[in-house]
C-alpha cells in the first residue's frame, strides 16, 4: 500500500530566509521572557523525573525486598527492573492521550495535569504498605501507581520541550530547548543526593524499613513549587497561532501525525535510542551493579553517580549550544558515533572491580548520553507540523524510552549473569548503531520555522 501524500501545508519548504544565526522569533521572545520560560520548563521537569529517578534508585536498592520478598535476590531485583519499565511501556500512551489535550488546549494546561498526575503517584509510592504488611496487594498497587508515573511522563516531556522551543528565537533554539533534559538530568542528582544524605544519616536497616520512603513523600513541595511557576507563563505563540487556523472538521492529532509523518516518528525515536540506553543503564542498573555485584561502598556509588549526573548536565548543554553552531542531526551523529567503543569497554572497565573505574565507567558514560539528550528538544520539536507536534514529538521520544530506557535495564542482570559484561556491551553498541543510521536517515531541521510546515523524510532543509 502506498504511503498517503501529505496535504499541502507539509510540501517541502525553502530555508528560513534569516539563516541560522539570525534570530526570526516572534517579537515577544525577549531574553527575559525567555529566563522565565526556560524555569519554568526547567522545574515543570526537575519535579516530574524527580519523582522518576527516586523510583529508578529505590528500584536498585530496596524494591526488591520490600515488595518482591519471595522472589530471591536475583529474580527479585529482575520484577524491580520489570516494575521501572512498566512506566516506560505507559509512556507512548501518555504522549497519545495528553498529546492530544495538548494539540487541543494547549501546552500549559496539558503540562499542568502531567505535573499534578505525576506528583500525587509518586507520594502514594512513598506511603505504600510493603509486601510483608499487606501481601500480594503492596506489588499490584506498586505497579498501578508506576503506570500513573508512565502516563504522566509520556505527556511531560514533549509538552515541556515545545514551551520552550516554540517560544525561543530560531537562531538560539537548540539552547533554550536542551532546559527541558537538563531539568531530567538535575533531577536525577537531586534524587540521588536525597537517597545519598538519608542513607548517611540512618542505618542499612533503618533506610531499608522505611528512610527509602522520605523522597517520595517530600516530592510533594517540589511539585507545589512547580505549579506555580507553570501557571504563571503564558502559552505558547505557536501553538496560538495554530488554534487560530485550525478548523472545526480537523483530524485527531494521533491519526494525523501517523498518516503523514511516521517514518519521521519512527527514526526520531530511533535516533535517541543510545541516549535513552547509556542514560538508564547509568541511573538504573548501574547503582545496583555498583552495589551488589562490585560490592562497592553504597555511598561511593551513589556520589559517583550525582557526579557522572552533574557532567551530563554540562554535556547536555555542549549538545544544545554545539547544535545551534553545527546543526542537530550533526551533533547526534557524532555523539553515537563515540557511544559504539564506550559500550563495548564499559564492563571491562567496571569489572576491574576498583573505584576510580566505577566513576570514570559512569562519568563518561552518563557525558556520552548527555550530549544526546542535549539534542533531543530541538531536533524532535522542529521535525513536526504544529498541529500535532505535541502527540508526535512525544510519541517518538516515548518509543525511544521504550526502546532505550526500558530493555537495557530489564536483560542487564541475566545477560551478565549468564554471559558476561562483554556481550551486554554488545547489545548497548548495536544501540548507538541503530541511534547512528536512524539520525542519517533523517535531515537538519535547525533552520525550520516551527510555524512553518515542517519536512518530509529525506528531503534537504
């Protein structure tokens, strides 16, 4: 069956006329408006993946035993793995159902619903029962609540990387878009820095029984703060300027995204997949492998892995400035181009078994997959039309999470139990290679308009 032709408004367009470095925003996107924006989307997801993070570290270090007892270590720390991929699975549906509100309301009273969603699972996670109090109960709700997150994070991240995106002048864009992955990048140091000082300051026993449930309840002054910041910026002009065109007999977004822009759905996702892979691998499976398996310092591992988050969120600022210079599609080559080796030396290295190994295997790793992320907000925002670019954007992102961010993590301890680092090496290079042939199928788009129609696959901008 032939692809449908795309209408009109998705033909291909000459290049903006003002050139990459010349700013042809709207008037209104004064620098400080811009600050304002960028906080607010810079918190918006600091709050959201807050509450992701403290799950992924609570999966490595404690779910296992206190909702999958029975299970033994091992297959026990497997469901645990299951459980942080649960999300993962929920979160295209999260970008088609909150996609679709925000092709429809409109970004800010979308983000809003993800935040206050997100924010009320995660508390309900720190007030759980465990398994020995409650049975079979505490894991099934365990999994509902994970679901939740899912759904909120899948509608989150797209909607708060078109609020800055879509206000931000075009020659700028690819800096004031990576504020959306730097917020998931800080917030993964604030999570591990709260499991890090509550570990400090109470015993193995004491943080296993109920020090573990602190971050998850005190998310709840975070997301407080986050509303507010949100409810005091305007919405989007692009997207104001969609709703003025738009017609009463238009399509569903999901349907049009689909229909017209697949293989860029498809390839968008594709592109991050090393991203997401290098990333997880770092803040999931890593802490756990630091701990049982190297049996390294508990907080050794953690502080490793705030520092190897604080260099991925200088990296992910290089990949949003570097963009602006050299193009996104550039950028996200080289950056899978160098992931192939790293993968394939990670374990070697960690299995020297010393820590200075383990801080430099997450350090890099973690740099490596910030200059992706860094990418990321730019690139997907400027391959979609307007009219669905919230549930596109979002839907790609979210497979790329799927792909990249669920799998590593869930066939990491079984591999390497059964095999050994090396192959599992393996398997996070065949990654970068599919995030590198993905990206060489797709085209610059740093000179797009995100007013204007945006390109078919293969077509030169």
């Amino acid at each position: 069956m032939a692809t449908p032709r795309p209408p009109e408004d998705l033909a291909p367009q000459p290049p903006s006329p003002t050139g990459p470095f010349e700013s042809s925003a709207p008037a209104d996107a004064k620098p400080v408006k811009m600050r304002k924006v960028a906080a607010a989307s810079f918190m918006g997801t600091v709050i959201e993946f807050y509450d992701f993070g403290i799950y992924a570290t609570a999966a490595a270090l404690v779910f296992a035993d206190t909702f999958f007892p029975a299970l033994g270590e091992h297959a026990g720390t497997v469901v645990s793995y299951a459980t942080l991929g649960v999300a993962f699975v929920a979160r295209p549906l999260g970008s088609i159902l909150f996609g679709h509100f925000g092709d429809r309301l409109g970004r800010k009273r979308t983000l809003i619903a993800t935040m206050s969603i997100m924010g009320a699972a995660t508390v309900l996670i720190g007030l759980l029962p465990t398994a020995a109090a409650v049975g079979v109960v505490a894991p099934i709700a365990l999994v509902v609540l994970r679901i939740a997150q899912g759904l909120a994070a899948g509608g989150e991240w797209a909607g708060a990387a078109l609020f800055t995106s879509e206000h931000s002048p075009q020659a700028h864009r690819g800096f004031w878009a990576m504020f959306t992955n730097l917020g998931g990048a800080f917030a993964n140091i604030l999570a591990l820095g709260t499991f890090l000082v509550t570990g400090l300051y109470m015993s193995d026993k004491t943080f296993a029984a109920w020090g573990w449930r602190l971050p998850f309840v005190l998310s709840i002054l975070l997301v407080v703060v986050g509303l507010f910041i949100r409810l005091r910026i305007d919405e989007t002009p692009a997207f104001e300027a969609e709703a003025k065109r738009r017609r009463a007999g238009d399509g569903l977004p999901f349907k049009d995204a689909v229909v017209h822009q697949w293989k860029e759905i498809l390839l968008g996702a594709g592109s991050l997949v090393m991203a997401f892979s290098l990333g997880y691998i770092g803040i999931a499976f890593l802490t756990n492998y630091g701990t049982a398996t190297l049996d390294l310092p508990r907080s050794q591992v953690l502080g490793a892995g705030m520092f190897g988050n604080l260099l991925n969120c200088l990296a992910i600022i290089a990949g949003g400035i570097l963009t602006d210079r050299f193009g996104r599609r550039r950028v996200l080559l080289i950056a899978n181009i160098v992931g192939v080796p790293w993968a394939l030396i990670l374990f070697p290295l960690l299995d020297t078994g010393t820590l200075g190994a383990f801080w430099l295997g997450i350090s890099v790793t973690f740099m490596i997959a910030g200059v992706g992320f860094g990418v990321a907000g730019s690139f997907l925002s400027e391959l979609f039309h307007t009219r669905y670019r919230y549930t596109a954007a979002g839907l790609s992102y979210s497979l790329a999470g799927v792909l990249g961010g669920a799998v590593p993590p869930l066939v990491a301890a079984t591999l390497i139990s059964s095999y050994g680092g090396l192959v599992f090496g393996v398997l996070l290079a065949a990654y970068c290679l599919v995030g590198l042939f993905c990206t060489l199928a797709l085209r610059e788009t740093r000179n797009r308009e995100l007013t204007e129609p945006a390109l078919p696959v293969g077509e030169a901008a």
